[in-house]
C-alpha cells in the first residue's frame, strides 16, 4: 500500500525570513467559479497571443485530447468597470482548446487583483515556460511596472524601437522593430541608457529606418565602439549624420563572412567596421 504523508513546511520555516502568515491572510483570497467562456478577454498590454505553428498547434493537441482531468483552472481577475468579465493571466491556450470543443464554461480562479498585479502574475506564472518568448515577458513586465523592463522601454523610445511581441519576418518588420529583448536588456545594463539610445538611434534614425538591422550583433558592434570612444556617443547630431552613409546590410553581411572564417562573433568584426567609418567620419 502506497504510504500517504501529511504536507507541511515545518522542516523550511527557519530559511524564510522575513515573510509571516498574515502578509498572505490579509488579502483577499482567490475564489474558484465556473464562467462562461464568453466572459473572458484577453489584455494584450501584458498577455500573450495566440500566434505562430507552435502556439497554434498547443491549441489544437489541447483540443483533441481533452480531459478535465488534464484541465487545471484558468487563473483570471476581474476587469474593473466591466462587471461579469474577467481578463484571462493564465490559461488561453487552454480556454481556446475548450471553445473548439464547444464547451461554454471553464473554471477559474478568480483573482482580485490590478492591472500590475496582473501582469506580474502573468510574468511570473509563465517564466519558466519555454513555450513564452523573452519578448512577451518583457512587455508583461513593462505592464507590471517592473523598473529595469520600464528602463528598457523608455531607452527604446525615445531611439524609436519597438520591441514585437512575438517573432515574425523581416519581411514583416516596420523601422525599429526587434526580436532582440533579452540582449538589449544586457546592452542596457553593461553600458547605460545614453548609450544604448546613441547606438539604436545610428540604425533607426539613419537612412530609410535600416528596417531589420536592430539585431543584437548590431547594438552591441554600436555599444562597444561608443563606449570605446566617449566623444563618439555624445557627437548627437553628428553621429548621426556621419552614419548615413554607413551600409548596414553590408557591413552586416560581411561581418558574417569574416565571422565563419575567423571562428569569431558576428559582433567582433562589426565593432572594427563600424570603427573604422567613424574613424574617417568624426576625426578627419
């Protein structure tokens, strides 16, 4: 006979500092309701959408195997000044798969929280998903108020990029667009925000938009050469003007071709081509 034992956290209480049970028993707790699938939206401020062979396919296999057993209950919170609906945190795959099957009512957990608790919780539910890009956590994270994600955001704008939601095409990209979360993040970080607005402004702001060029070998081939030379990154409009005449495509394309010959990042020779046509545009 399999043995059964009680759950408890006694053996962990001295490793958690800091936290007491009424931080979690003064709130509000979630209530579980069964809701009509008709009831429920989806915030794309902060969620995710249902885009792409992957996500689309998760859909589907929920739908042909679908158990109740297999149906966890869709995490949701109520819309405020919209009595009866509920935004979706977690669970759309799951609730779409359930609409194809012609099912009207889920159950969920109903939570009471704001838009920034929402997409915190969204962010931090769905983190260890590998089926979630880092671009969709950034912009749940940017919804949430998260300071280095809202960083980030600011930098962005005023360079004129915009991180997508969800990966697509050159083909589909506007000026400024980019796949590039994570290592702009990074970017951020290791250089500051002057810095990296300098950099996305060469590509953005030069040219026709260079559409496709806010790569992530690109920013940081800018980055290091601006770091390298201060007088360079506080040029403004002069930079500017010196990059365009800069091809990226080229530059990129041959950076690529040095790379697979020299065994070296893509970034590595960029940083000397790009060097090199400052050097002749800002110091002659």
């Amino acid at each position: 006979m399999t043995a059964l034992t009680t759950i408890s956290g006694a053996k962990f209480r001295s490793r958690l500092t800091g936290k007491t049970l009424s931080d979690i028993d003064a709130k509000e707790k979630p209530r579980l309701f069964w809701i009509a699938i008709t009831n429920l939206r989806v915030d794309e401020r902060y969620q995710r959408r249902i885009h792409g062979r992957a996500s689309e396919k998760s859909v589907l296999s929920i739908a042909e195997n679908f158990s109740w057993a297999k149906f966890a209950p869709v995490v949701v919170a109520e819309i405020d000044g919209d009595d009866g609906l509920f935004a979706v945190i977690d669970g759309q795959h799951r609730t779409t798969a359930a609409a194809l099957r012609g099912i009207r009512d889920v159950p969920c957990l109903v939570m009471k929280v704001g838009f920034a608790d929402q997409a915190d919780a969204f962010a931090a539910i769905n983190g260890g998903v590998t089926a979630i890009s880092t671009m969709q956590l950034y912009h749940a994270r940017v919804a949430a108020g998260d300071p280095d994600a809202v960083a980030l955001h600011e930098a962005c704008l005023e360079a004129g990029v915009t991180i997508c939601r969800y990966a697509m095409g050159v083909d589909e990209m506007k000026a400024g667009d980019t796949l590039a979360a994570s290592r702009l993040a990074r970017q951020l970080k290791r250089y500051g925000r002057e810095i990296l607005v300098a950099a996305l402004s060469c590509i953005t702001k030069t040219g026709d938009g260079n559409i496709g060029m806010v790569r992530a070998p690109v920013v940081e081939a800018l980055c290091v050469a601006l770091d390298a030379e201060p007088a360079w990154g506080g040029a403004g409009p002069a930079l500017l003007e010196a990059m365009q005449s800069f091809d990226f495509f080229k530059a990129y394309s041959d950076a690529r071709v040095r790379a697979v010959q020299e065994g070296l990042g893509i970034s590595v020779p960029l940083v000397e081509i790009i060097g090199e046509h400052l050097e002749k545009a800002l110091c002659h």
